[in-house]
C-alpha cells in the first residue's frame, strides 16, 4: 500500500530530522518546494522521480489544487512518496490542507516535523525566541496574505513577548511601520535574518524605526524578529561559525570533513565534483601470487579494491603475505577500515614520495586511479582500479556553491583540474588542500594554496581554521 510522508527539510543545510532523512533515502518518489537545501536531493535514491512544485525564475509556484492532485497520482504510482517541504509542514507551509486533502482521499500519510524558520533563524543570528526575564512567550506571524488582509497591529502592539513574521523581506518597511502607528515604542529592537542555514546568511538589527533603511540589499528569504530579545547576541563562539567552506572531491573523505566542519560550527557544502567509476583490474588477482608489496595512492582505491576482492569471494588470509605501501594517513586509515595496517609510509604524502620510499623493492603492484602521477610508474607494475569523470549539471552546482564559499578545499588534483578552471575567482577565497599533489595542481592555475600537513582531514580542517585565524 503507498505511504505519503509529509517531510519538513527543516531550516537551513542540514537541518531535516533523522526519521525525515531515512524515509528520503528509501523513497521512491519526492515532490518538492522552495526555501529548502536542494542539496538533500542527493540523498534520495537514483531511481527516485524528482518533481518540482515550487517556483524558480520568476515562475509561478504550482496552485495547491494542483499539488494536491500530483501527490494523489504519485499515491498510484509509487509505493513511497516524501512531500519535502522546507521548514515544518505544519508552519505556514500548507501541509495542513494537503493532508486534509490525503485523509479525504483515504490516502495513509503522516508528518514528520522538524525546525521551523520562526525559531532557527533568530537563533541563527543570536537571537532567542523566549529568554528568562526578558519574554515569556513567541507569536508567530505570516509576512504575507493572499488576500493582502492586514494583521491587527494595535493588538500585537500590546502583545508582551517575541513577535516573529515569517516570508516579511517585501513588507518588512510597512509591518515596522504599522507597529508603530499601534502603540509600539520606534526604538523597540528588531532584527531582518536572511537565508538562515544557508550560506549566504544575513542578520541586519535596529530599531522598528530605522531597519526598514536598512535592508535595501537583503534577499528573500527572510525573517523579521521584533521584541526585547532581538536586542540580544548569543551567537556561536565555535572558530568556524558563519564560515562557508566548500569541500571538492569524492567518496567518504569528503563526508568526513563536511561532518569535522560542521562541528567547528562552518557551513560545509561537499561538492561532488567528479564520480569515481571503477574500471577492471582482474588481471591482477589472476596474478597476484607474482608480487609482494601492494601500493595503494588513494582511499577510493582501497575501497574499490576490496569491494572487487569481496565480488570475488577471495578470502583477506589471501593478504597474509603482502607489505601494503599507501602514499599517506588519510589512505592508511581507509586500510586499516578493512583490517589491514599499512608498512610503508612515506614522510612525503606524495606519489613521488611513495615511489622513493619503493624504490629497489621487488614485486610491487601500483594500485591507483588513471591518470596518476607517471612517478610511479617505473617502481613497479601498474593496475587502474577507477577513473573520475564529470557530470556537466553537477559541476554547475558545484560552481555555483564554490563561487558563494568563503573558503574552498581540495581533496585531490583531479578535482582542482575539474572545478577551479570554471569559477571566476574574483572574491579569491583562501585555497586549502590536502598534499603538495593537489597543491601543485592549483599553483598551475596560479594560486597559492594553504596545504594541509598530512592528507588526514583533521589536518585539513585545522589548516581551514587557520585561515579563518
């Protein structure tokens, strides 16, 4: 029987529930709205319908009828539908209607709630809703009524606590305005946040009389706080909060510092700039008997290789006799995840380095992607387990995220030769990366870059702080 879930992405990037985010894993279909991170998208499944009923370049938003009748269709088709709706469901995001609308039609749903803009974003910029001694409650407004009806001013005026007016950035001057005319004092602190949980969030603070003259370049959108406590700022002290750092590369390791980021309080954006295909490397455990010391460059290499052993049915004591030689830490942790410790490691987390460290050994099996570095070429025999290649519609995201980041780091040369020739580059952010491979790759372009001490990404995320420092 179909299953419709009434999902709230939350406010800002990574702010879905955990129940949400499982059920957008497993779904089978999502229909989605603006004001929510896209970038969740990638977490549905590949085959998963996308469809969009929100607006995008001046378009109008699909009438509710309409969205409505797509989610009674989606009911017929598919077995797990998530309705993806920014914020809560429940908050002035019409899921009230649409799930009247599914119990009507006998259609089984359920919400799944999650943070809404109203209490986020003022404690995005600092700003909480209820605070002891200074207000007792929060009252939640809509900024915008189909109707243009106008909310009753006076009342609110009178109303102690936090007053929150939510989608307010086009009425923000005529909302300030008409509180004062009610009886609130002019000077009564106010705060306009944008964007909250995204990169480019924005907090402007005032006077009821003086933000509207403020806030001429604020974008949609946007949250108005009006009391006592919008005069308060208890943002993050963390070294990275309000910080947008975009992370290039592929696999794990890039979720590793996303997750490292994120605790340091930045916006991490991971930018999948290049998809890992694996080529076909059995000609190497046809002859594997013929070498003794494997050779891995990359955690990607690692990975595949033993998802090939695996595939194969070849048992790890197969592995008893090999020295494993991997180019650095970042490498020898993905081994040791397989149960297997690294002998060789140069002082040099490079391919030159790794192949001075090899040299003169006997039996050596190179393991890498295609196109690597020719150094090793001559310290042994050579098998391409992966390739990355490029998705055009991926790397414009990409772009388009790299081009709003207050840093950028690189996880591989690859990804600096795939992304960093396509973005303007004006703002120049700092450039961190993770070994003088990758470093090389970007002083070819022209840039200097901040280069992280060994390819672990703790040490990448420090050299980020760093340069937040």
């Amino acid at each position: 029987m179909s299953r419709i879930f009434l999902v709230g992405a939350g406010c800002g990037a990574g702010a879905i529930s955990a129940r949400g985010l499982s059920l957008l894993r497993r779904c089978d279909c999502v229909v989605y709205d603006d004001l929510l991170d896209e970038s969740i998208l990638g977490e549905c499944p590949s085959d998963c319908e996308k469809i969009y009923v929100g607006k995008r370049s001046g378009a109008h938003s699909a009438e509710q009828g309409e969205i409505n009748r797509i989610l009674m269709a989606c009911a017929e088709k598919h077995r797990l539908v998530v309705r993806l709706k920014g914020g809560d469901p429940y908050v002035f995001g019409r899921g009230g209607e649409e799930a009247l609308a599914l119990k009507d039609a006998g259609v089984p749903f359920a919400e799944i709630p999650a943070s809404t803009s109203a209490i986020a974003a003022p404690a995005a910029a600092g700003i909480p809703v209820t605070h002891r001694g200074v207000a007792r409650s929060f009252h939640v407004y809509t900024g915008h009524t189909r109707d243009g009806e106008m909310p009753d001013y006076a009342l609110i005026a009178r109303t102690e606590g936090t007053h929150i007016f939510l989608m307010a950035r086009s009425r923000c001057g005529d909302i300030c305005r008409g509180l004062i005319e009610g009886g609130m004092s002019e000077d009564t602190p106010c705060a306009l946040v944008s964007e909250a949980g995204m990169p480019g969030e924005r907090a402007v603070r005032g006077t009821l009389s003086a933000l509207p003259e403020s806030i001429a370049d604020m974008p949609s959108p946007a949250v108005l706080v009006v009391g006592k406590t919008a005069g308060m700022d208890i943002r993050s002290t963390l070294p990275l909060a309000g910080v947008t750092v975009a992370v290039a590369g592929t696999g794990e390791y890039v979720g590793k510092v996303c997750t490292l980021l994120n605790e340091e309080g930045a916006f991490a954006r991971p930018l999948a700039v290049a998809e890992v295909k694996a080529l076909a490397f059995d000609a190497f455990f046809e002859r594997m008997k013929e070498f003794s010391v494997l050779a891995f460059t990359s955690s990607n290499g690692v990975r595949i290789f033993f998802a090939r052993a695996k595939e194969k049915k070849i048992d790890h004591r197969a592995f008893a006799k090999y020295k494993f030689a991997v180019v650095g830490k970042g490498t020898a942790e993905t081994l040791a995840e397989f149960g297997f410790y690294a002998d060789i490691i140069p002082s040099v987390h490079t391919a030159a380095g790794l192949a001075e460290k090899l040299r003169g050994m006997k039996g050596v099996a190179v393991l890498r992607a295609e196109g690597g570095n020719p150094a090793l070429t001559e310290i042994g025999e050579e098998f391409l387990l992966y390739r990355l290649y490029y998705d055009d519609e991926k790397l414009r995201q990409c772009v388009y995220e790299a081009e709003r980041a207050d840093i950028i780091a690189f996880s591989s040369a690859q990804t600096v030769r795939g992304l960093l020739p396509l973005l303007s580059m004006e703002r120049r952010p700092p450039l961190v990366c993770i070994g003088e491979e990758t470093a090389k790759a970007i002083r070819a372009f022209g840039y200097t870059p901040v280069i992280a001490k060994d390819a672990s990404a703790e040490s990448l995320v420090k050299e980020i702080i760093s340069c937040r420092d």
